[in-house]
C-alpha cells in the first residue's frame, strides 16, 4: 500500500474527525479506494472505534436510480444507521466523474428529496469528506494518475496546525471588517458587506483537503461585477467564464462562455439562487492547479470563490438573513495576477500575497 | 457485464429473497463483486426495494481485528440498519481465501460474540448467502478463473422449481421414515434415527447455489463409522480423511490425515461439539466437482454430508433434543461409488442414483 495511504487515514481519524474510543464510525467509499478503506479500518481499530463500512458505487447508484425512476422513499434502515453513527466518512473516487450522466435530472432531485432526512442526519454528526485518487479523476484533471495522485497527497497532508495559524489571520480581519471589495483584471469590481457574519478557518475537518476561509455576504449588500475565469463543472458539464452583474445583492445579468443553458437553470431553480451564500477565500497552495472538483478547486492558493445559493447558517450572524435555496454553486477567479482584495479598503491581499505574510521569505 | 450476473441478480432478487416494494434491503458484497452488486441495484430498482450497499471486506475486517485484538463492542448503528431492514444478500468473494489466516482465533471470537446481536437480527430476516467467483476462489478450487465463472454461474443458475421438486422426493421419503443407513466403501457404515424430524427442501433461498435436502439426527442414536472421503478447509487449513467412531450418537473415536489437530480443537469445543447436528444429501449435479467452499460442497450432486455440532431447530421435532454448539462442521462422503443410503431398511440411493429417478435417460 502506498505509505500516503496511511497518512491520509490517519489525518482524517486523529484530524478531520478526531474518532474517540467507543465512537461509531461509518466509512463510504468507493471500491477503487479500499486501500484507504483498510488503513481507516486499522485507525479504528487502534483507537477503539466500531467501523461499519458501506460502498460509495456511482455504478450502483446510477443503475437503481433508472430502474426506479420515481416515487423514492426514505430508506428508513441507513437512516437507523446514522442515527446511531457518531462520525462518517465519505471519499469520492469513482473510475468515471461521468458515470451519472445519463440518469434523469428529476429523478436525482426526487431521491434527494426522500432523502433528506438521511442527509440531515449524517449532517449532525462529525463527519469528512475526502477524495481517493482514481484513474477517472486523474483523466478529468488533464493529469497523468501517478501526477493526481502527487496532487491529491500534497493538498491533504498539509501542517494542518501551521496553516490554521495562516488562516486565522485572515478570518480575524474578516470578522473585524464591514466591507469586502474584489477587484481582479479588468472585469471584476465588486463590493459587499460582511458586517455581523462570521468567517470560518477551514483546516482540513469537514473537508479533507480543507484551506480557506469562508463567510457570507449580507444577502442585499453585493454591487459589481464578476468575470470567473476558472471554469466549473455541473451536472458533467463545463460552464466557462460566467460573468455576473449584481445589484442590491441579486445577480440582474450573467453569461457564460460554455454551457450558459447549465448557469440559467441555476438560476431558475428559485429565487434565492440569485444571491450569494458565501465568500471564499481558497489558501491552500499545495493545491496550485484546477483540477474540476470543487473540492480541490475552492481551496486553490491565490483565488476566491463565490457561491450563489444556500448560506451556511453558522456563518450568518444574528438579524441577518440567511440566504435558502436549493442551490449552492460556487465559482472561482483567480487572484494571482493584477488582483486586490480590500476589507474596509484596506489591501488584504494583492496579487495572491497577503499583507501578514513574507511571501517572498517562504 | 457477464450477462449472467444479471441472471444471478435476477434469481436472488425474485427466487431466494422474493423482495418486494418497499422492502429495504441491505447488499454486502466485496468490492470485486461491483458488478453483482450494479445488478441487484437495477432488480432492486426495478421491485421498489430500497438498498444500502455494504462492503463486504476481508482485507478491511481484517486490518481492524489486528488493530483492536480485542474488547470488540456491539456497533449499534450496525444493530439499527439490519432492525430496520427486511432482506440482506451477502456474497463471498475477495481475492485472497487466506486474507484472514493471521488473525488470532481468539480475536475472531470476541469480535463474533460482541456482535452477536448483529448476526441474529440479520438471520430474522429474509437472508440470501451466495457466492461471486473471484480470482482467489478459482485458485482455491484449482480451476481457472473463467472455468471457475461457469462453475459458479452453472451451480447457482438450475431450475430452482423442477430442483425443488426433485428434491421433494426425498423429503417426503425422510419424513416418514425413521432411520437412516449410510454405507459407502469399506470404511463407512452409519445408523441414526431421524424419527420425528423434519427433513427440508434447500432449493436456492438462504443459500444460492441451494441444492440439498437436509435434516436433524435424533441427537443419542448416530452408531457406526463414517470415512469422510472428500477434504474441508477449516481456518485456512485443509483436513484430510476424517474417520469418526459413533456411539450412542457421539464421537468416540477420531483421526484425520491432516490437521488432526483442527478437528481434535473442534470437538474440545464444547461437550456437543462431539455430537451429529446435520444429516445432509446433496443433489445439486450441476455441483459436479470439490471447490473448497462448503457453500457448493454440501451441494454436491451424489454426496452425504454430516455435521458436528450445531444442529438447525427447524429440523428438530418436538420432543426431540436440539444439539447446542458453538461449533457446526459440514464434512462430506462421496456416493458416487460402492455406496447406498437406505430408509428403514430400503434403498432410496445406489452409488448417487435415485430409486426415485431414471438416471440413464437424462
């Protein structure tokens, strides 16, 4: 087994969800990722947990959504099992990121819903999503599977200490600032208020990589435009260069290069996903290239990402409204070049280097 | 996908477990049997059956035994899954047989007594244990992998109504009948009462491949020698020519070729260890050859089996004591040849033939 292996299993029993003896742990993986799955079975053991270890297959998932179609129900049996789980575990992995595309967009929306109580639950508990590096994903990011590997190890094993200390400078300003202002190149320029919400340090818990810092704009506050020049990938497709006009908080014009179609219908889905939910600012530059998976991509060194869609309420303060919507899509710019963001228009960062680091000494 | 891994779905799904609408539905299978488990999820899909995929690991199951050796806990969200559900299908697999043979025995019984609960909540409900032919299974059973495939695939796919029919001739003849005589070379000469037991038609259900008729010995009255011409495989180990002395229903005398020893730790068990809990016949003649895997040996068309041990209550009449042990070892006799079984003093098989049966016209 790859010593990597090991390492990864191990940041994420005594890191990422800090298993305790006693704990029971539900482990989902693929079954490319087994490797993973033995050595998290070894951690657990070591520690005194009681593993119960479910198959992530997108090949079964997809084969039972067309048979059935419709009229899903809520599995009440792994909602029994997770509400008796303490801590879960999830890797995605999968030989094909397109192994679900040609399942009915409304049939997945209805699993979901019948679902949802699962999904809460597994929620409530401490749990970590995490990535196995498979073939399939290594071919999605244009990368070689011994080079995605590399990529994958070096973004999950960081100094998980070290880099919260880095984070937490950002997230102490942020949670003293009122106004954020993003200026990237020639076509983005926008405002918004963060003022009463809370930035969060994400160091590699809930998600595994993890690296950045995230809170939400006051929902009516957004002004300006943003052109995202990374790309993002929805229902297995490729939407390239959105570009967004808000004002009062709402997104009142926006295309996209590819896939428009993909970006109006998020947009449709309701109201609210015309909002922001969240702004993030990704600072993990082990990850320093794109890689199509949000999970990685969010977290890149030297971008920001905004979310139109659902807030996360923990990082909403009180009198504020929390932004609700069935959607929550993010989309990233780069901001290593000819970029500036400002809190209370005062430079944070400037072309990817902040003002409370010696980037230069690194 | 082999297309007969649909027809093994197929006939689980609608033969050995009957799911229907509704029923919720736990999969353990190991990650080699992806494909398997792909078509259980589509049949599932197809019923109305709502499932949660386990993955069956050896290699996993066997990192944490190592690693906690032992104060194994019952996993109560395990526990919770298989209270809520109503059917579970578990296949064999896996690509090592011996994945398991360094884990110390004591460690094993722990783990089987802390999850004791597990296991009887899990045989409450509508169960199906059968088998995917992996690389490590065909080499156990010296055959190569795609003779392994039709083996598997030839064995679990008969015509389970016309099995069950003839199958059903021998029921009837064991159930009015009171003692049975199994003869058989030079070396086995065997008596025992089944009066006032209940012989049962194993047609494909708890087990796929199904395929014997089996019954419950009167616990004191087994009296004669039997020579166990074919081997079994027990912890890894292979026993060889097992010779038993009966008496007064038990074992009073015994000797293997090989591993001695293995069958000697059986039988200091427990006190009924040493007693017939199992009167078997196989009639799966698609079983035409020893595979090393009681779940088709026991099958095997023209063989006896006996087990030591544990003996299923369904087949114990009242009045009739049910032998208790934590131990239950299937061993076999070939009928083949120079061998007879007689009811009550009348032939019903001659060198595997059926008097029941016109074998030379099939």
């Amino acid at each position: 087994m790859d010593p990597r292996i090991r390492e990864h299993a191990e940041t994420i029993v005594e890191h990422s969800i800090e298993l305790e003896a006693g704990d029971n742990l539900v482990i989902q993986l693929p079954s490319e990722a087994e490797d993973l799955a033995v050595a998290l079975h070894e951690y657990a053991g070591d520690v005194g947990a009681n593993p119960v270890y479910l198959n992530n297959s997108e090949r079964a998932e997809r084969a039972y959504l067309r048979a059935r179609g419709d009229d899903f129900e809520l599995p009440d049996h792994e909602l029994a099992l997770y509400e008796e789980a303490d801590a879960f575990v999830i890797a995605r992995g999968g030989g094909n990121v397109s192994e679900k595309s040609d399942i009915d967009p409304e049939t997945t929306a209805d699993h979901n819903r019948a679902r949802r109580p699962v999904q809460r639950t597994r929620l409530s508990k401490t749990w970590c999503l995490t990535q196995f590096p498979t073939e399939g994903r290594a071919q999605l990011a244009g990368m070689s599977t011994e080079e995605y590997e590399n990529f994958v190890y070096d973004a999950v094993s960081l100094d998980w200490e070290a880099q919260h200390e880095f984070q937490q400078q950002l997230v102490e300003r942020l949670n003293d600032a009122e106004e954020v202002r993003i200026r990237s190149g020639e076509e983005t320029d926008v405002t918004m208020s963060i003022a009463g919400n809370t930035a969060l340090n994400d160091d590699g818990r809930a998600n595994l990589p993890g690296g950045e810092v995230f809170t939400a704009p006051v929902r009516d506050s957004v002004e300006g435009e943003v052109h995202f020049d990374l790309p993002l990938y929805r229902q297995g497709r490729e939407i390239e260069d959105v570009r967004l006009t808000f004002e009062e908080g709402r997104v009142v014009d926006f295309s996209a290069e590819r896939n428009e179609a993909v970006l109006s219908g998020v947009f449709d889905t309701d109201a609210s996903a015309r909002y922001l939910g969240e702004l993030g600012i990704g600072m993990n530059r082990a990850i320093d290239r794109f890689s199509y998976n949000m999970l990685f991509d969010e977290k890149m060194g030297d971008t920001v990402h905004m979310a139109v869609g659902s807030a996360y309420p923990e990082t909403v303060g009180e009198g504020n409204e929390v932004n609700e919507s069935a959607e929550h899509v993010d989309m990233i710019v780069d901001m290593s070049e000819d970029s500036v963001i400002e809190l209370d228009g005062e430079v944070v960062q400037r072309d990817g280097t902040f003002i409370f680091e010696d980037r230069e000494a690194e």
